[in-house]
C-alpha cells in the first residue's frame, strides 16, 4: 500500500487543493493510495485562530482557478465561522483508530477529512462544533460516526493532534501542507506557486500545475520517473 503523509491543517486553502488534486489523480489513475493525515494547526503555530479576512481571499484565489472544487464565499452567519480547527483536526486523527486494519483507518481518516474540507469551503458549515462533525461523519460511509462521538467525548486523540504539533516544528515540516512520500521525499506545497505583492486584495497564483499529481501518482505507481523535490 502507498501511504503518502501529509502534515496540514483544515483550514488551510493551499491544503485543501493539494489533497483535492492527490485523491483525483489517484482516482483517475486507477492507483490505491493511502493518506495518513498529521496535523499542522495554525492556529497553535501562531497562538490565534487564522484571520478570515487572511482566509477570504486565499480561498477566492484557489476558487477562481480551480471551479470543480466547489468553493464559495462564507454564506453563513459571522457568528458561526469557525474559530478553531482543533476538534475537526482531532475527529481526522480519531477516525483512523476505529476497529479494523490499518488500512480501513487511514481510509476512513481520509474520506473525513474531505467531507470536514468540503463541509467548510463549499457549505458554509461550522466544522468547530462537534454536532456538526458528527453530521459530516454521517455523511462518509467508511467511517463509524458511534466510535467517532465516543472518541471525541473521551478525548482519546486530542493528545495526537499536539503530538503532531510538536512533530511539525522540525524544520523537514516547511509548512501547511508538507507531503512526504514513502520513500521519505518531501514536498511542501508542490503544483502551485503565489504570491501577495504589498497592496493587492488577494494572492496573485504564479504558477499552477494541476498535471504535477498525475506524474507524481503515475511515479508512486511505478509507471514514471521519481518526481524531485522542489528547490
């Protein structure tokens, strides 16, 4: 089994669009991937939670350029933005300890983090409150929404995510997201390039490469060249 880790955090866009093109790639490959899913949180790193006014046009910039994710602008009330992505970090970790393989885990872990991803950037849904998390879960059939709510009351991966926090401040971890492959190649944030120039409303994207994850797929499959890390 390829077991590809990624460090990230929820709520982060740049995230959110590499997984999103990992999983299609692998799909459309016909490849059996596996994601194990660390935590990067953001707001631990930077002791707030992440600005929305910084998340606004970070996601109307990855939107823009890549429609078949489904994002919109927040539709719900300010009040219900979330302010922490802490719980939904720990409902991922969890859900890889439900009874079975490994395997089944980290499937599990992963179709929940989409769901979470997809729950807060298409829909507007306040992926902070643990009711709403539970209604995601109900949503992914892979993962056992009764030992999901029993883990979250109990705590029992809240540890992890800290753990994980911990793990992500060695300097192999250069930010949200950093893939690792199982040959132990790094990648921070690969296919996309932006920047933020001084007075503009919103990241300008450099560079886009959406094809950058069918050849990395195809190389975890053996059927292509290693992909290099970036410099």
């Amino acid at each position: 089994m390829n077991i590809v880790t990624v460090y990230s955090d929820i709520g982060c866009p740049w995230a959110s669009l590499g997984l999103f093109h990992l999983r299609r790639a692998a799909a459309e490959e016909g490849v059996a991937l596996a994601v194990d899913h660390r935590a990067f949180p953001l707001e631990l790193f930077n002791s707030r939670p992440t600005p929305k006014w910084i998340l606004d046009p970070e996601i109307a910039a990855v939107a823009e350029r890549e429609p078949a994710l489904g994002w919109t602008d927040w539709r719900g009330p300010e009040s219900g933005y979330p302010v922490t992505m802490l719980p939904a970090l720990e409902a991922v970790q969890a859900a890889k300890t439900q009874p079975g393989t490994r395997e089944a885990g980290l499937a599990a872990s992963d179709q929940l983090d989409a769901a979470l991803r997809h729950a807060f950037y298409a829909e507007s849904r306040c992926v902070s409150v643990h009711s709403e998390i539970l209604a995601v879960a109900d949503g992914c059939p892979l993962v056992d929404t009764a030992y999901l709510d029993g883990a979250l009351r109990g705590g029992t991966c809240r540890a992890a995510v800290f753990d994980q926090w911990e793990e992500a401040r060695a300097p192999e971890v250069r930010g949200s997201p950093h893939f690792f492959l199982p040959d132990g190649t790094g990648l921070h944030n690969p296919g996309i390039a932006f920047s933020w120039p001084k007075g503009t409303p919103r990241p300008v994207i450099t560079e886009y490469t959406p094809a950058f994850w069918t050849s990395l797929v195809r190389t975890l499959a053996g059927r292509a060249p290693a992909v290099s890390p970036p410099d």
